[in-house]
C-alpha cells in the first residue's frame, strides 16, 4: 500500500506564485499542513520542470509531503518524484504505468460517472475529481459538477479522491461529506500574502470537517 495522504493538496500555479516562487509558495503551504505539492506548469519545458521539481524536492525534503508532477513522465522520473498525474488526454494510465514502474503513486483526472467507472485500481492509485466549481487557473475545464456530481463520481471510484475546481476552506465540509479524502485547492493558497496561513486555515477546516 503506498503512503499519501490526500487532505490537502496543493497544485502550484506558476503565475498566481510569482510573488514568492514556487518552491517557496510549497514550503509555506507545509508548513501550514498542505499533504501533497503537485507541480503543474503547462508551459515549461521539461528541463525546466526537471529544475524546478529538484528544488522543490530539496524544500519538502525532511517532511511528510508528497511531491507529485503534472503530466512530465520524462521529468517525473528525472526528479525522483513521488508520484505523477495526468489527464484524460494525456498518456494513457497503462502506458503511465509502464513508464514510472510500480512503486511511484499515479494519479488520474476524471470528470465523469462513465470515466470514474472505467478507472483500473491496479493501475491508478488515486483520482482527482471535477471541476467542482469553474476555475479560472484552468480555463479550458470540463463542465462544473457541484457537490452532487462530485458524490455520484465518487460513488463509482474504485481508488481515493481529492476533489478539485474552484475550492477553499468554506468547502471542505462539503467536499469530505460527498466523499472525498481531500482538496485540491490552487489559487486559495498561490498568491496569497501569507500562504502558510492560507494553508493552516484549510487544514484546521479537514480536522474539523472529521471530527
């Protein structure tokens, strides 16, 4: 069984970062409790994301996070990372798997009931679900599915679920009652002035939604 805690997960958003950086906007949200770091920046080259995803390496190394890469197999490896996700138009999760071997986590994006279904628990170890809401950090989104869609998903996954699109702390009673094991949040941490706050506030909400 591999060792990830979906909580709170934190997809890095190059531009919303920029006041602090990456690397230090992740070591901030950590701090503040965040579970898993994903790097995610559509437009870097791979060596650029190989770079990046070192330093945040180095950052996070010593705690319990996770580090996850979006999409680059090529620089998922390179890194060592501890996972990679991809979508639904990306590589496909058999070949993914092929790719990165056994051990390192896989995550898959789905954003329906008939995906959700289709998910292979012996290939993807997690899933992260929506958009929940509309979110501008990803303006080319699926159609929005609420917190009813989100359960319906859920329903029908076979591994965890973080829940993705839109969220912040108010949300995370909601997401955890539809199911999930967490959220994925980017601008409710990226580009605020004191990430570690932003992320201890979403933390504190995951404690209190499980009471």
């Amino acid at each position: 069984m591999k060792n990830f805690d979906l909580s709170l997960y934190l997809v890095l958003d190059p531009i919303l970062c920029a006041d602090f950086g990456m690397v230090e906007t992740a070591r901030a949200a950590v701090a503040g409790g965040a579970t898993i770091v994903q790097l995610r920046d559509k437009h870097a080259s791979t060596a650029a994301m190989i770079e990046t995803g070192l330093a945040l390496k180095r950052a996070l190394a010593g705690s319990n996070a996770r580090l996850i890469v979006n999409d680059d197999v090529e620089a998922a490896i390179a890194i060592g990372a501890d996972g990679l996700h991809i979508g639904q138009e990306d590589l496909d999760a058999g070949t993914a798997r092929r790719m990165i071997g056994p051990e390192m986590i896989l995550g898959l994006s789905v954003e329906t009931e008939a995906l959700a279904s289709a998910v292979d628990a012996e290939i993807v170890d997690y899933v992260g679900v929506g958009p929940v809401f509309a979110t501008p950090t990803k303006p080319d989104h699926k159609q929005p599915i609420g917190f009813d869609g989100l359960a319906r998903i859920i329903r029908l996954c076979p591994v965890p679920v973080v829940a993705i699109g839109g969220l912040k702390a108010e949300h995370t009673a909601d997401v955890l009652s539809a199911g999930a094991d967490g959220l994925a949040v980017v601008s409710a941490i990226c580009g605020k002035a004191d990430p570690i706050a932003a992320t201890a506030l979403i933390a504190e909400a995951v404690k209190e939604a499980r009471r």
